[in-house]
C-alpha cells in the first residue's frame, strides 16, 4: 500500500509542476527533538495520539535526535510519546494544535535503572502568538472561540474580524487596507472564492453564508505570511477547516428564530414603524465513527427562511394621500385598473404593488470523512452544497440606453409590480480531497485535489414574456411591469479543478519544502439588457392608446440582440490556468531563532475565446496607438522571493520578534479581464428608438431577423503585458507575554503595489483644448466637451457607421506601481480558562490609483 501512494503522490507532484494553484493550511505540525540531556538520540520512536479519535502518527528521531511530524490533525486534545531502549518513557499530554503552526515538544530522556517508570509532562495548548512559525500579521480563531464569541450574521468573516487590520467594506472584509476582492478564501483546502467577482464571497449576491458555523473547527487569516506555501491573495488568506467525526456520537440541533418583536425601532429621537418579519435558521450537525479508530464521519444541514416586507411605502388613495416617506403619489385604484387590464387584455399576471413580501432562502450542506489508512497515510474527503435565492425588485438602472428614464424602486414616485422583479440564485457543489503522507521520518507529503462548480443566475418573477414597461409621471417612474430588463439569460457558470502537491523534507535544522499548486479557471457567463425589450411611456394614457389604438406613443424603446451568424445567444466563454511552482527552506538556526527564505513561481494563461473586431482593431487613438479585442493578454510570470524571522529574544518564550519582507500576487476579479470577452463591439447589436413604436407583448416583434453589430458600443479591454496584481509587503512586530499571561503586541506594517489595477479611457480627447483643470490641491485635469472640441476621440460625428464608430467608452486595464497603504497595531490580549480577551487598536493609511 506505501508504494502505491508514494508512486500516486510522486506521479501527480510530476505532472503538478506544469499546474498551479493557491496554498491552503488544513493541517497543524509536531517537532522537536529527544536528547539524553547533552547530545540528541537517533533512533527515538516519537507516536503522537489524537485522544478523541485514536488517530495514531509514527516518526523515529534523525541522526541529531531531531524529528517532525508533519500535516497532523488540527484540534485535539494531543498524547505525545517518546521511548528509547535503555531509557525512560516520557509523555507530553493535553496539547491542542492551531491551524498552520507548528507545535514544539522537546523530550529530555533519562537511563533507566531497574524498573521502567512512566514520566508524564502536561502540555498544553498552542499558542496562537507566541509560535516560532510566526513572521507577519496573523490571527487563529479555535472553536472555543467560535462557540463563545457573539456573532450577528454566523459568517467566517465575524471571526475574521478579529484580525486588528481587518475593516468591513460594503463588498467585504478589507485587511491591511487592500480591498476584499483580493482576498483568498479557502475551506478545507477547497476554493470558496467568488473568484468572477460579482461579490465578496460566495452566496453573497442572495445575502447566504457558504457554510454553517456549526461545521467550522478553527479559522486562520493570514495577511503577511512570508511562507511561500501562501499565495493567491495581495489583500489576506483566509483558511479554513471544518470539524470531524470522533470516537464518541456527537450531534447538535439548534434554531434561531426573529421577529417584529425582537428588533429595534427607535435610534436616539428617531423611531421607525414596526414592520412584520419571519425569519427561522434551523440546522442540526452529527459526527462519529464508522470504524473505530480508522473511519470517521461528519455531517451538517443547515437551512434558512426569511421573508420580510418588500417595501413599507403603500400607493396612495382616497384614505391615504400622498406623503413623503410613507405614501407614493402612484395610485392604488389606478395601479389595479392597470393590472386588471393587463390580466384581461394580454393574460399577464403583474402580482401585487404593495402587501408582499420578498423571500430569501438557502440550505447548506456539509459532509467530510477522514480515513486512517496506517500510521504513514491519512485521507480526508470533503463535500460541500449550497441552494440559495432572494427576491429582488427591478433594477433601477437603464445605463445603456441614451435617454431612457432611471429610477423606479419603491417610493415617493413609483409602485412596481412584484413580477417586474428576479430572483437571484447562487448554488453550488465543492469537493475537495486530502491524501497525507509520511514516507520516512526525513519526508512527508500533502496532495489535494478538488471540483468547485458555482452556479449563478437570475430567473424572473411570474412565467410571462412580457416586454418590460415602465409608466412615467412627471419624468420619473411611476410603475413598472413586465421582463426585468437584466435577467434574460443572465447566467454565471464557474468550474473549477485544482490540483496541489507539497513535499517536505527534513535535513539536521532545515525543512526544505518543494511544492506546486494549480487552479484551472472556465466561464461562461450571459449578460444582456433588455433582450426581451424594454419601453417607456410619458404616462398612462399613451400605454393605454398605444394597446387599443395601436398608436405609436412609446417615448423610447430598446432592444438588445445577437450579432452572431447564426443568431444564437451570445455567451462569453473564458477561462485561466493558475500556475505556481515553489521552495522554501526553514532554517531553525539556534533553539530561539527560526528564518524562513524561499522563492514562488505564479504563471497565468489565459483560455477561452476572445471575438475579433475587426473595426475597431483598424482604429487609431492617442499617440498612433492600436488595439485588438480579439487578443489574449500574453502569460505572464510573476516571481517571489520572500523571507521572514522570528526569534525567541530571551530563550523562554516571554519575547518574541519577528518580521519578513517579500512579494504577494493574486488574480483580480476575472470579470475584470472577462470583460473583454463580452464588451467586444461584435456579439451584440441593438435598437433604440424615441418615436414611431407601438407597443407589442411578444418580445421578439422587433428583434431584426439578421440584426448586425453596433456601430455605437462600449468596449473593454486587457493589455497585453497585464501582470495579476501584486505587492511588495513588510512587516515587524514584538509580541511581550507579560504577568498573569497578558500578550502586547506592537506591529507595524508596509504595503507598496508593484503590479496594481489601472483603468483609463483610452477613447477620452486629452487635448490641450479639451481639458479643465479642476480648482483642486492636486491640480487634478478634467477632460470635458468645450467649444470646439469634442469629449470622444470616437463620438460617430456626422453618422456613426463600422469606421467612424460612436464608442461611449472604451476602458482599458493596465497596470501601474503607484499605490501603497501601511498600519500600525497595538494590542493586547489574554485567554482565561472560560474567557478570550483582546483589545486593540490599528491606524491604516492607503492609496491607490485604480
């Protein structure tokens, strides 16, 4: 069986090194070294036992008495073992892990005379400061923590808060002042990014969690670690893994259920209306064993229902007048005859325009096995599933379609009808499995492969075709009806495969680590406003004129449709191969003093199809510059060298320093570079009209049969030489255990892009002529149409056709060096028998250019 999972393992760490991917932490590790008191004892059998599960980790001592075991369970409680012929058994017991650091028990043997007696030391548990495997900024969150500390939403990022240069922004959790989107979010090993980019996490766009809290054994977050193990992020890493099943059946059931009369209604002198709320999270977790001390299995469901008011304004009647706030000047007895008329005249069903409610749902499902092959080889396998929807209203954008009216929520001015809305969806299915190896006591391996496959998309309210209508009154929206003008095929599908292979070898006081780790990236998403047509009526009488006479009273009508030869729907399709190569070496110089130096090997390359536009590509902007949609931008390979140190000042952990220096990359967002594939000028065209439409129910009645591209559009864009971001980052801190086990800290740290996001309008008249300098300290330059002049190089003066394109904008992403942030934390901390307690304080400063 060890020469089939030493071949298995060393087959795919082959074909990994032309792969690539991100490091996750899933496991914790155990060194140290067994001496007789003045020189180290080779040949020590060390046996560490995971108490709640039997789960048993064999190693022998090296030539020096050193030994490691390597990628053990997290958690615990932990026995650790040593015997040596001639000499006294030692133990070390209840020692707990942390995720990612490394454990150190170091025994000291005695000669044995006559009887063997049994020497017990009481560990303890690891600290999550104090650790020779700490460089940079850092933070771990066990499950005593988890179960303890309050939580308003039951997310990972609650906990993650806890991390002192964490800052919640609309999009996420932002550390060390990066933004959220280049964070790296890991489970169990498993990519749990919403790596497209439509939300900071996963479930995001329908206000779900991803995983049950229930499911969660401990949580790292990782901002400055200079182990070239962790990449795929410039912002933090933050790592997960969920609990296991043990020797003993355990299972929780838990609710937790609101309504109108738990929440608050009155903020100082303000108070608000009571309005009705149900909301009800139910789960229920179990783990145990199969077989006992071999087979173990952990499962959790957790769902969520919630339905809340979809809006406190009601329409106005002869009972309710209009009132700012509260009462809409839309009509309640106009707004029924409206749907009654829809009803009878086209069979289509508008819902209601007040009095419902807007439901958001999900259930979750986590299932994970960990099996104990022998004392070399444990294999965990992982599933994760996740079903969620929400109700929305439509959208109050018509960005996109000159002249067109925005607006339309409900409010002082309008009432839309329920089936105007969507429901947004974001499910998917995550496997991910762990093959841990130890060949010898001078090696050991991680292998890990995985599946992610995310689906998002949006569905419409009600079953109906019907074009979007929007009513208007005095210049703003007075009802909507009909197709949501975003939804028609609005789709998002994710897979990803990773594959990562990491081997470490151990030689006297290094640890030398070679390892790659791979992501292969395919999309296809579908975006197309108004596909199914969208009209605007200055009021209520041209729509009814325009149904039962026929007249062409419609203010503006749009539709959007395929350019494509064979008409089909145009989907974008586009991909990227995330590849890295590494190898570090821990160097323990002394017994207070660890340095960790290593080199890692990021390559992109991009996949899919990028549509030539042929025009556009014969078109010359600023300085004789061209560019062509239809080319990928080149693979690019970023290199990183990195180094960090942590010395233990006064050799009896009661002063810790330690620090690093080196460079961090991470994919964008991909719809960023997807955008490309999309916004070309050629899958779409689309017709605008201001006058001469009648309105008509069936979609499709003025959707060109051989429509061509537009000759006005917007246009994305990549750079050729385009690098994922990166940074250089800096960090040096002192950890002092005071009295009592109170822990300051004092850490500082530095942040300068090297490859940021820049975006710029290369369509945008810099001229002389068409510039504004702006009253402003930086003497910023406005470009604006003045006399004479023109906003757009491209504005299809006289007639927009293929050559003389009117291009709204045309946005390329490049990079550039400009940009920095820093902070500065001061900390303290302690952890009571029953109690965790931190206070700190962080001062951040950053700049961009994006």
């Amino acid at each position: 069986m060890r020469r089939v999972v030493l071949l298995f393992a060393s087959l795919l760490m082959i074909i990994g090194t032309s792969l690539s991917g991100y490091a996750q932490e899933t496991t914790a590790d155990i060194q140290g070294s067994v001496t007789d008191g003045t020189n180290g004892l080779a040949g020590a059998t060390v046996v560490a036992t995971h108490t709640p599960t039997g789960t048993v980790y064999t190693t022998t001592t090296r030539k020096d008495g050193r030994y490691n075991l390597a990628n053990v369970r997290v958690g615990g409680p932990y026995e650790i073992k040593v015997t040596f012929v001639g000499y006294k058994e030692e133990k070390q017991g209840s020692i707990t892990l942390n995720l990612g650091q490394t454990y150190i028990a170091d025994f000291t043997l005695t000669a044995s005379a006559g009887q063997l007696t049994e020497v017990i030391v009481t560990g303890s548990r690891q600290s999550r400061v104090i650790n020779n495997n700490r460089t940079g900024t850092q933070e771990i969150v066990n499950r005593t923590q988890i179960e303890r500390l309050p939580t308003i939403n039951r997310s990972l990022q609650d906990f993650a808060k806890l991390e002192p240069t964490a800052n919640n922004t609309s999009f996420g959790l932002s550390f060390g002042g990066r933004s959220s989107q280049y964070n790296n979010v890991t489970v169990d090993g498993a990519n749990f990014n919403n790596s497209f980019g439509l939300s900071g996490t996963l479930g995001g766009q329908t206000g779900s969690q991803p995983i049950s809290l229930d499911a969660i054994e401990q949580i790292q977050v990782n901002v400055s670690p200079y182990d070239v193990r962790q990449g795929g992020f410039t912002g933090a890493g933050l790592n997960t893994v969920t609990r296991s099943g043990t020797n003993q059946f355990k299972g929780t059931v838990y609710q937790y259920s609101k309504n109108e009369n738990t929440q608050g209604y009155k903020v100082a002198n303000n108070k608000v209306v009571k309005t009705p709320i149900t909301y009800k999270l139910r789960g229920a977790s179990l783990g145990g064993p199969i077989i006992k001390n071999r087979l173990f299995f952990f499962g959790s469901y957790e769902q969520v229902r919630q339905e809340l008011p979809a809006t406190s304004f009601i329409a106005s009647d002869a009972s309710h007048p209009a009132a700012a706030g509260s009462v809409s000047v839309a009509n309640a007895d106009t707004l029924t005859a409206l749907s009654n008329f829809l009803q009878q005249k086209f069979n289509y069903n508008t819902g209601p325009f007040q009095g419902f409610n807007q439901k958001t749902q999900s259930d979750k499902i986590t299932i994970k096995l960990d099996l104990n092959i022998n004392k070399s080889n444990t294999l965990s396998v992982k599933y994760n599933y996740l079903k969620s929807a929400a109700d929305q209203f439509a959208s109050t954008s018509r960005n996109g379609f000159s002249g067109f009216i925005s607006g339309g929520q409900p409010g002082n001015f309008s009432m839309p009808f329920q089936n105007s809305g969507y429901v947004i969806n974001n499910n998917f299915n995550i496997f991910i499995a762990e093959l841990n190896t130890r060949f010898s006591n001078k090696a050991s391996n991680k292998l890990q492969v995985g599946y992610t496959a995310l689906r998002d998309f949006r569905s419409p309210q009600g079953n109906s075709n019907m074009p979007l209508v929007d009513i208007l009154l005095n210049g703003n929206i007075y009802t909507t009806f009909g197709y949501e003008p975003f939804t028609y095929n609005n789709k998002l599908n994710t897979d990803v495969v990773q594959v990562s292979d990491i081997a470490t070898f151990y030689k006297g006081s290094h640890e030398i680590t070679i390892g790659t780790q791979n992501y292969f990236r395919k999309y296809l998403n579908g975006f197309a406003p108004a596909y199914q047509g969208l009209y605007q009526f200055n009021s209520l009488t041209d729509f009814y004129n325009s149904v039962n006479n026929g007249t062409t009273s419609a203010a503006r009508y749009a539709i959007q449709y395929s350019a494509l030869k064979d008409g089909s729907f145009p989907y974008a399709k586009a991909g990227s191969s995330d590849l890295s190569l590494f190898i570090q070496d821990k160097w323990r110089a002394s017994r207070n003093f660890t340095l960790t130096y290593g080199i890692r090997f990021d390559e992109s390359i991009y996949t899919g199809k990028f549509d030539q536009n042929p025009d556009f590509a014969a078109l010359t902007f600023a300085n004789g510059a061209k560019y062509d949609v239809g080319k990928k931008p080149s693979n690019a390979v970023l290199i990183s060298p990195r180094v960090g140190f942590n010395w233990d000042a006064l050799g009896d952990k009661t002063l810790q320093v330690r620090g690093g220096a080196g460079y961090f990359s991470g994919p964008p967002p991909f719809v960023w570079i997807s955008n490309q594939a999309s916004n070309n000028g050629v899958q779409f065209g689309s017709l605008i009209k201001t006058s001469g439409v009648p309105f008509n129910p069936d979609p499709n009645a003025y959707r060109p049969a051989t429509g061509a591209a537009n000759t006005s559009y917007g246009i994305a864009l990549v750079d050729n030489n385009f690098k994922y971001p990166s940074v250089i980052k800096t960090t040096l801190a002192v950890d002092k255990k005071l009295p009592g086990d109170w822990i300051v800290t004092v850490e500082g740290s530095y942040t300068k892009d090297v490859n940021a996001v820049y975006y710029s309008n290369i369509n945008l008249n810099q001229s002389v002529a068409n510039s504004i300098v702006l009253n402003q300290k930086d003497g910023r330059v406005r470009y604006a149409a003045t006399p004479g002049s023109t906003r757009a190089i491209y504005s299809g003066a006289g007639g927009a056709t293929a050559a003389n394109p009117n291009i709204s904008t045309a946005i390329l992403m490049k990079n550039s060096s400009k940009g920095y942030s820093y902070t500065g934390t001061f900390r303290v901390q302690k952890t009571f028998k029953d109690l965790f307690a931190s206070v700190a304080y962080t001062y951040a400063k950053s700049k961009n250019t994006a």
